[in-house]
C-alpha cells in the first residue's frame, strides 16, 4: 500500500473550509481559546461536502533538503555515559518528557554500571541547548537499561517506568522533576530479570494501564543463550496491580509496542526479537482483548514467520490510509513494514528496499561490512510534511562481522515515498557506538533537536538551526507541536491518532508508549507543514471517537482537550 493522498489531478484537494473565526481570549496561564468548534466545523463540512467544494491550496510535492544541526555537547550540561559489561551491550535507552510542567522536555539517560540521571531542560527559547542534572537517589539507579514515560496514576504528574538488569523500578512523579519510587503502591512486582523493552496501553475503560515488561536473556547463570518469558501487569481494581500475566515463549526481545496497528480499536502488542540466541523463535505479535488472556497470531491468520537480530521498533503511517508502516532494526538489512491491502490478519510485506531504506551498510568510513542498528524514530526533521528516519547504530561491542565504525542515519523521506540519506550533511556524523536517542524540540522552537546516548562514550546533543547557524537559526518550513489531555485517568489519551492535513497531504500518527530501542517520549507530538501556511488537525481519540478537523494556523504549540484547542506559548 503505497499510495499518497496527495492532490488529484489539477491539483485541487477537497478541503475544509471552516468558517470558524479563532478569536483568541485570555485563558488562565497564558493559555488561549482558540475555538470550540465541534458542531460549527461538522455542520460547514456537511454543507460542504454536498456543495463539492474545491478549493486552491498549496500543495507540496518536493521535499526539503536536510536542517542543519551544531553539536552542544560539550556545553549543554549533560555528561552521561552509559557502560558496563555483557549485560549493558544492548538498551542505553533515552526517555524525553516534560515533569515541571514549564513545556521544555526533560531527558532521563540510562547508565547502565553508571548510575542513570535525570537533566533538566533550562535551555532559552530558541536558544543553546543546556540541562543540568537533578541530583536524587530516586533517579539516579545503577543496573538501568532504559526508562520509557507515561502517567500511570493519571495525577497529570508523568511517571517512569525504569528498565533494569534487575528489579524494574516504577517512579510516581511528584512534580518538580521529582520522583519517588512505587512499586509498593502500585502492587508492581519488579522482577528480577533482564528487561530491555516495556509499552503500555490503557484497555477499554480500564483506570489503569496495562503494563508490558519484555525481557532478554534468561539468566540461568551461566548465560546458555536461552530466552526469558515476559510480564504482563493489568490493573487490578482502581488503585493498583497484582500478579501479572507471563507471555511465553520470550524470544530475547529488545523492543516492544502496543499499537492499533489495523485501526480496529483494539491494541495488540508487537515484539521484535533479537535473533543472535534463540534457536526457533521469530517476531511476535500478541493479541490482546480486554478481558481476555492474550494470544499470539498465527500464521494461519496472516502472521509471516521472520527472524531478524530485532532491536527496535518505529511506527508511523507512511501511506496515508491510517494504519501505521512498522520499521524494525536489526544487524545488516533493517525491514520496513506494509500492512497488504485488503489483509484480514497481520499480514506484512515488506517495502524497505523499495523505499531505500534498508539502511544495511555505512553510508560513510571504510569498512564492507554490515551495519547494527538500534533506534529508530520517525520524526519529520526538516519540517517538508514528509516524514523523515533516524537509526542509531554501532557495533554490539567488537564484533568482526559488523562494521565497528558505524555512522548513524538520518534518512530523509522523499515525495516519491523512498528515502535519501543526509547525516554527513546535517552534521550529526558520530563513529561512537550509538544505542538509544530521541528527536525532540528542546528549545521550543519549532525544530526537532537530537540526543544520542553512546556505549561507552559520552552522551551527544545537536541543536537543529534548520538552514540557518547556530547564532541565527532558520526554520525550514512550518510546523505544528500538538499535545493531547483528556478527563479521567489516561489523561495523555495515549492510543490517539492525531492527523495533520496541510499542503495537499494527510499526516497522521498514533500517540504510544513503547518501541524505539529501551527508550520512548511523553509530550508534544511534531509535524512539519512545509510552505503551507494554514492546516487542519482532527484527533481519533483512544475510545475511537472522532473529532472534527480544526483550522489551525502554522508554527504554534496546541493543547487540544475535547473540543478545545488551546494555543500554548513558550517562555521567554
Ligand atoms: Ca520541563
Ligand atoms: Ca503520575
Ligand atoms: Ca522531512
Ligand atoms: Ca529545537
């Protein structure tokens, strides 16, 4: 399935032309109304629709050339390095969230033998990137392979959800980037295994969230290479968790993510698997139905049996049509997955070489050897509307097969659906071994920026200046940031689909925790909206509500609630 919603043929597309006037009021803290519009916009659609109303927009059809980024490593206040033996070669995980509740995320870094930090975000609007670390013993863990966000209790404080070599750890947020630790209250049993991957969804109704711990190595103490089984935590009445639920077989999973992958309202729970120990697993995918004990999908039912050295997972819809591609990193060949039109079960093909964007070797350095990759992320980093690829890779330790000089990608995703490669010229070119990383607006100003955690070597950080320098940065297109509230207790609505039409195209992304390479984000969600200069958003809400397409002006951060669409403005 590869088509574009593009434009038709004279380049017209049926838009809608909400004659809604955002009249922006003084909302309490520098909050603005911009409109509630429900019944206003779904009435003009109406009238449109039956009118058959064409209107002249832009529409893009070329993409942009890669933003450049200045390395602030050595000057943004974050000196991490994530270490340690055989148990550290895979996770060093990057989780990005906001827990002072001031819009500029935070970043929690995994140590590994080190201890993890937790850095606050000072740095100016627009301005260098700079942190400094919170000094706690809630946060600062030893045996830590990565930490995803998500508020479990639903208090709008974010918590953590702290990956170990080791008991998991469970942190309830205080706010005030403090963070205390909770498995005692929330009745979450830590474990004592190898946890490299989590995700959660909220089922149904459910107050809690279901929570997925995926493990690696069994540690039989001698390391025979056999795979642990995995935890699956459901709530238990309002307050907490009991015992939970083993998946098994475990197949050495690195990354795993519930996701609404064939948009049935149902989240079902993917693990990518890493090849090198198991003897006759493959990648998974759980069925999981509220009310029910998970299941996986067979091959009867659509499910293709492949094995690949899985490290990550990224998800983003790439074709238009709603359901999300699936891209999963491995060593040599990463793949690229397509739900097959008309599939009735899970049924994937895949379309990375098609796309170029198989990623297998070096693009830069000397060696014919092949590539190990770990995170992945689709971001759209040059703001054009068509979304682009980060890997990180490196090589596991000193593996010879593998290059172990291993640039990580940025691949820049083109009109045509494939792929171009531009690290060497966005100016992100490491040769450390990379692991987990995250691409998040950290200055507030509209550009992704870029965080890289490295095994055995220090903690990387760009700021993104578009086609600008560091002194005067320059957006290359227009952009949106979208953040998502809602009553009760997933109050991120985690399991939300958030479309973006603008220049001719639809955008859409699911909002989840989980995947990437031992680390994920809680917060602003970005698109890029090249030169268009008006766009529309609609939000699927996790119950599959359907909201109205909103009008919204370009390069603005939105809080959407409801029917309520929010302007939110930075400091400064
Ligand atoms: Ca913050
Ligand atoms: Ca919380
Ligand atoms: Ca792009
Ligand atoms: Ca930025």
């Amino acid at each position: 399935m590869l088509r574009e919603l593009t434009s038709d043929s004279t380049g017209h597309y049926l838009g809608l032309v909400a004659g809604v006037t955002h009249t922006p009021r003084p909302r309490r803290g520098g909050l603005w109304l911009l409109a509630g519009v429900g019944a206003g916009a779904l009435a003009t659609a109406g009238l449109l629709a039956a009118a058959n109303f064409l209107f002249t927009a832009t529409v893009i059809d070329e993409a942009a050339g890669p933003p450049r980024f200045v390395e602030e490593t050595a000057v943004a206040g974050v000196d991490h390095v994530y270490d340690g033996d055989f148990e550290f070669y895979v996770g060093g995980g990057v989780a990005v969230f906001d827990c002072n509740d001031d819009g500029r995320q935070e970043i929690f870094l995994a140590g590994g033998a080190n201890p993890s930090g937790l850095y606050r975000n000072q740095s100016p609007t627009g301005g260098a990137l700079r942190f400094a670390r919170m000094n706690d013993p809630a946060t600062d863990l030893t045996e830590v392979t990565g930490a995803y966000p998500l508020d479990i209790d639903g208090d709008s404080r974010v918590d953590l959800s702290v990956l170990r070599h080791g008991e998991n750890a469970v942190l309830r947020g205080l706010g005030d980037c403090r963070f205390e630790r909770a498995n005692g209250t929330w009745g979450i049993d830590g474990g004592d295994e190898w946890t490299v991957s989590f995700s959660a969804t909220w089922e149904g109704p459910a107050t809690m969230p279901t929570l997925a711990f995926g493990n690696y190595l069994a540690d039989d103490g001698q390391l025979s290479g056999q795979c642990a089984d995995h935890r699956l935590f459901r709530p238990s009445g309002t307050a907490g968790y009991s015992a939970p639920a083993i998946l098994d077989p475990g197949w050495c999973t690195l990354s795993i993510l519930f996701s609404d992958w064939d948009r049935s309202g149902r989240s079902d729970l993917r693990m990518t698997n890493d090849r090198h120990y198991y003897r006759d697993g493959e990648e998974q995918l759980w069925r999981v139905e509220p009310g029910e004990d998970p299941h996986l999908w067979t091959h009867a039912e659509g499910w293709q049996r492949m094995q690949i050295w899985g490290m990550g997972i990224a998800s983003f819809d790439l074709g238009g049509d709603g359901r999300p591609e699936v891209f999963l990193t491995s060593q040599g060949d990463n793949k690229l997955q397509t739900l097959v039109e008309d599939a009735t079960g899970p049924e994937y093909a895949d379309i990375a070489f098609d796309r170029r964007a198989t990623a297998h070797r070096p693009f830069a350095g000397d060696t014919i050897h092949p590539s190990t990759a770990w995170h992945p992320e689709f971001q759209d980093v040059n703001n054009d509307t068509f979304v682009d690829l980060f890997v990180s890779k490196g090589n596991v330790e000193a593996q010879a097969d593998y290059a172990a000089r291993d640039p990580n990608n940025l691949l820049l995703g083109q009109s045509d659906g494939t792929f171009i490669e531009a690290a060497d010229e966005a100016g992100i070119i490491s040769f450390a071994r990379s692991r987990g990383a995250a691409l998040a607006d950290f200055n507030l100003d509209g550009m992704l920026d870029l965080v890289v955690a490295n095994r055995s070597q220090a903690t990387q950080l760009w700021r993104n200046v578009g086609a600008g320098s560091s002194d005067e940065p320059a957006p290359i297109g227009n952009w949106l940031a979208i953040r998502l509230r809602q009553d009760g207790t997933n109050v991120d609505a985690v399991g939300s689909f958030v479309a973006v039409r603008a220049g001719g195209r639809t955008l859409e992304r699911e909002v989840t925790v989980g995947g990437g390479h031992a680390g994920g984000q809680l917060g602003w969600v970005h698109f890029g909206l090249g030169t268009a200069t008006e766009a529309e958003v609609r939000i699927t809400w996790p119950d599959g509500e359907e909201g109205p397409w909103v009008d919204v002006g370009p390069n603005q951060f939105l809080e959407i609630e409801a029917d309520e669409t929010r302007r939110w403005r930075p400091p400064g």
